[in-house]
C-alpha cells in the first residue's frame, strides 16, 4: 500500500477572518464554516477508528498497512489542528459550533462497538468527503469565488489529502472482514447525518448573522446546490458508486488533487512521509 505524506500548511490564521469571506457570499461562506465546525471532532474519530481497526488487523497484513496508517492519521491530526485554528476565528465571531456535539453524542454510542463498525462509518463519511473534495477542486473557481486568498488555499489543500487518503479506511474495513450489508448500511445512515448536520448548521450561521433573511442569500443556496455544476447535481452519481459491489474509492480520479499539491508544494512541504504526529 502507498505511503502517504504528512505535510505542514503554511497559512496565516492569526489574522482575523472576514464574516463573509467567501468572495461576500454569504450562503457559501457559512456552507464552508459549518463544514470546518465538523472537522476537529469527526477528524479525531477517523483516527481513533483506524488506530482501533489496527489492533484486530491479523499479524500477516499489519506490515501492510503501517505507513498508509500513519500517514492517514498524521495527514487528519493536522485537518484537525488547522480547522480548530480557523473555528476559533468564527467563534470570536459570536458563531456557535452545534454540529460538534452531535458527532461526540454518536461516538458515544459505538463506545465498546465492533472495531469494523467504526472503520466502516469512517470508511463512508470518507467517501463523502472525497465527493465534496473533487467537487471544490473541479468547481473551485466558482464554489470559492473571490475567496481571501489564504483560506482559499486552506480548503484547496484539505482537499487535495482528502482524495489523497481516500482509500485508506475502506481499504482497512475490507481487511477487517466489513460485510457488503454493512458497508452500504453504514453508508445510508451516515449519509443521512451529514446531510442533515450540515444543513442545521449551515441555516443556524446564516440566522445568527441575519443573512437568512436577504433573497441572494437563497439565490446563492440555490446556485450552489442546485445550479450546472451544483454540489448536489454533480456529487449524486459518485454518491451511488459507493453502493456498487464492485466498488472502490480508487476508481475516482485524484488527480485534480495531485496536481494542486504538485504545484503547491512550497504552501504545503512535507514534514514527514509517513508519520503520525503525536496526539
């Protein structure tokens, strides 16, 4: 299995962050802040799932999966440790993080559950990140419009390790022995949970700034969803594949991925290949 590169992301997040500060938009700047608002906790429990799924790997394919392991957890701890940074710019901003406690409530309940069942939902909500990851790296010229520069790149970047990991908790759930009735029935349920904590926080943002109530608001939402190249349009078929019994997250094309991190390597250089920073 490949290695996969730990990288550091040299981007400002000291500096205030505009309330709008996705080209002023304010439907697709908040999509963005409730997504980040997902990320410190759902990200720690992609790692502890993997480190979980580790443990009852047989012997013979551990070695395998060591460095893509590694470097899974060492590439989420650092999404984890950069979006924490950006969250605490929103919450100066007076914006309340309600998706967060909904992620730990649902951990909870897997407390003590069969490893496969953590590595499986890890293994879906991955590959509904990796659909919104291609989508923003194809579609970024008009998804980030105008975004400030610095977190333009912050999201580029997510993106890029996104399509990058994109097969290593569903390469794992296979190795633990994950059924095909559970794999798509974990599916269905995460799926649903996304949609639905995205949605809450997305509308609680737009309410506490007022902008639920402008028209552009929703001509935005409406565009950004719904338009030509709108996210849920264009993410519905690769959506599907996941259901497919011949599926894997490695028949979609990463290489929009490859190319951002080829060219941006001096915004993300490598601090080590394959290693997981302590957490």
């Amino acid at each position: 299995m490949a290695a996969l590169v730990v990288r550091r992301l040299l981007v400002d997040l000291k500096t205030p962050i505009d309330r709008h500060w996705n080209g002023g938009d304010a439907f697709r700047t908040a999509l963005f802040n409730a997504l980040s608002f997902s990320f410190p906790a759902g990200e720690q429990f992609f790692i502890d799932s993997v480190r979980l799924g580790a443990q009852d790997l047989p012997a013979d394919l551990r070695a395998a999966f060591d460095d893509t392991l590694a470097g899974f957890i060492g590439q989420e701890a650092t999404h984890r440790r950069i979006h924490a940074l950006f969250n605490a710019q929103l919450e100066v901003q007076g914006c309340v993080n309600r998706w967060e406690p909904r992620i730990l409530r649902r951990r909870r309940r897997l407390e003590g559950a069969d490893a496969r069942g953590w590595v499986g939902a890890t293994a879906a909500t991955e590959h509904l990140t990796a659909i919104l990851a291609d989508h923003l790296l194809v579609h970024h010229a008009t998804v980030l419009a105008g975004a400030e520069p610095r977190l333009r790149d912050l999201w580029l970047w997510h993106a890029s390790e996104e399509l990058e990991h994109r097969s290593a908790a569903f390469d794992l759930y296979r190795a633990l022995g994950g059924n095909e009735r559970w794999r798509r029935r974990l599916f269905f349920i995460v799926s649903v949970n996304f949609a639905i904590d995205l949605a809450l926080q997305t509308g609680r943002l737009l309410w506490h700034d007022g902008s639920w109530k402008r028209p552009s608001t929703w001509a935005s939402a409406a565009r950004t969803l719904f338009g030509r190249h709108g996210l849920v349009r264009v993410c519905a078929g690769p959506w599907r594949r996941y259901l497919a019994a011949d599926f894997h997250p490695a028949q979609a094309d990463g290489s929009a991925g490859e190319r951002w991190l080829a060219a941006h390597a001096a915004l993300a250089p490598p601090v080590r290949a394959a290693a997981a920073p302590s957490t």
